[in-house]
C-alpha cells in the first residue's frame, strides 16, 4: 500500500504518453535534482557536526547524573551506589 504510488510512476515511464517526462526534464527536473542533492549533502553535515560533537562532549565531559545511567539509581534525582 506504502510503495504503490511509486509503482504506478515507475509503471507509467514505460506507457507511451504526450512527452510529459521529455518536458520535464527539459525544464525543471535538473533544477529539482540539484536541489535535493543540496539538501541531502547539507543534511549529511549537520547530522555529523551535530553526531560528532555530542559525541565528543559525552565522552570528554561528566555530567550530572551520568551515575544514574548503568542502572544502579534509586530514584531519579538522587543516586545511591550500594
């Protein structure tokens, strides 16, 4: 059900029609390719800036509360080590 409106696209290159997909990719469909390689580049940075950073900061910092995350915590504000 998901996938079906991708199949009728892909079902739809191969009936002969009035040159819609010529017209397209005459006009618009380098500008749409570039865009969206754009996004899908700029997105790929942020996520790394972003994964990289976090990442760096857990491993290099303490934070409050890190004690409570191997499970050990007795309640949620305060921590008891047995």
């Amino acid at each position: 059900m998901i996938a079906l409106p991708v199949v009728v696209v892909l079902l739809n290159i191969f009936v002969p029609g009035q040159g819609t997909w010529r017209h397209l990719a005459a006009t618009v469909l380098p500008g749409y390719v570039g865009n969206s390689l754009a996004l899908m580049m700029g997105v790929a940075f942020g996520v790394m800036v972003g994964g990289v950073s976090t990442a760096w900061l857990t491993t290099m910092c303490r934070f409050p509360g890190g004690a409570c995350s191997n499970g050990r915590c007795c309640c949620r504000w305060r921590c008891r080590h047995t």
